[in-house]
C-alpha cells in the first residue's frame, strides 16, 4: 500500500501518539502511587488510634492495680488495727481467775497475797499479700504488716500451807486447769506463827496466751471450771 502522507506528518503523528500513551500511563502511575499512599495513611492513622486506645487500656489497667493494691494494704492494715485493738481487751476477767485460784487451793492451805500482770509480746512480721506482689525496689520495709502482739498474764500468789504436800496438791490442781501454760514454784519455806510450823510458798501461774474467757468460749470455760471444781474447797488460811 502505497502511502501519500509525508513523511514528516507520520513521524509527528507517531511521536504524538507515543506522548498520549505515556501521558496515560504516566498518569496510572501517579494514581496508583496516590491511591497508595492514601491507603498507607490511612493505615497509619488506624495503627496509631490502635496504639492509642492500647495505651489508655494499659493506663486504666494500672489505676485498677494500682486501687486494688492500695485496698489491700487498707484491709491488712483494718485488720491489724482490729486484731491489736482485740489483744489488748481483757480476755480473762479477774474475779475468773481468782475463782480458778481459789477453787484449786487445798483445805490445809490459804492465800495471803496475789499479785496479776500482763505483758504484751510481739511475734515475728509478717509481709502482706500487696506487699509482697510489689516491686524489689518499691517496697518497705516499714510497710509490712505485723502479727498482734500476745498477751502473756501471769499471777503470783504467796500462801500459807500446812505441809509441803499441800503445796504440791495445789499446783497439781492448778495444772490441771484448761487455761493453765505453766505452773511454777519459787520458794517454799517453813514459818512459825501462834508457835505452829507452816509452810510459806510462792507460786507463779502463766496463763494459756490464747486462751479465751468464758463469755468467748463457752467449751472452754466449762473444762476450766469442771476442773476447777473437782479440787477440794478451801479453808480460812492458818493465823
């Protein structure tokens, strides 16, 4: 086929539709770079609301450690408070004990003096659950929480018997008694009174640290004066 057009319009004419076409495809490129980086910042932005709706999750979940610790150490410190307040009321009343006493005491032997203390020993500390979930670096010492401590009571009757086997029939019955820790013997020598020979004693008596009075364990209280009860009643002491 033979061509008329000069050769000049055909080259301009195949350099215009060469420019068309990379003109096209120039402009798909640009578009799908746009298109691109229009889907990257979009997935940025999720990316970072993400991170940020993380964070605050994170931050709320700390304030809930946070209040849940602090209501610990308030509860272990509620109830320190009211345990110590608890060890310091008088548990054993002091007509009890003297009853106890004075039911254990033989027919021969009588008391002159009685003399009752009380002292408050600590036990060893113990760290709290809050305390102990806490960072090596965030915890102090002064801030463990301690067990009450136990009150230790203990009487010291001085007494006239008419023999030794008095003396030991006493404490014999004293030992027997549920609220009794230990009973011991600190002197016992012989005294002239009205020219009659008797023996003079003193006896210490340590209670039971948790033994409970009557009002607070009747189980208990119904052993110690059972026990009490079967020692002989006692006589007017010897003048």
């Amino acid at each position: 086929m033979i061509s008329l057009l000069p050769d000049d319009y055909m080259a301009r004419r195949s350099q215009r539709r060469a420019n068309i076409v990379a003109m096209a495809l120039f402009a798909i490129v640009m578009m799908s770079v746009i298109a691109a980086a229009v889907l990257m910042e979009q997935s940025s932005r999720h990316t970072v609301e993400v991170g940020e709706h993380i964070r605050d999750s994170y931050g709320d979940a700390a304030k809930l450690v946070s209040t849940f610790q602090r209501l610990e150490t308030t509860r272990d410190t509620m109830l320190t408070k009211a345990t110590l307040g608890a060890s310091l009321l008088d548990r054993v009343p002091r007509s009890y004990i003297l009853a106890i006493v004075t039911n254990a005491m033989p027919e021969r032997a009588s008391l002159t003096r009685l003399e009752l203390s009380a002292q408050q020993v600590a036990k060893k500390g113990r760290v709290s659950k809050a305390h102990a979930r806490r960072p090596q670096s965030e915890k102090d010492p002064a801030s463990a929480s301690t067990e009450p401590p136990v009150t230790l009571v203990t009487v010291e009757m001085t007494g006239l018997g008419a023999t030794d086997v008095e003396v030991a029939k006493f404490m014999n019955n004293l030992a027997r008694n549920p609220m009794t820790a230990s009973v011991d013997l600190i002197y016992s020598q012989e005294r002239r009174m009205q020219q009659l020979a008797v023996r003079e004693f003193k006896v210490r008596l340590e209670l039971t640290p948790d033994w409970r009075a009557p009002g607070e364990s009747g189980q208990t209280h119904q052993k110690a004066v059972g026990a009490s009860r079967a020692a002989p009643q006692p006589r007017p002491a010897v003048e």
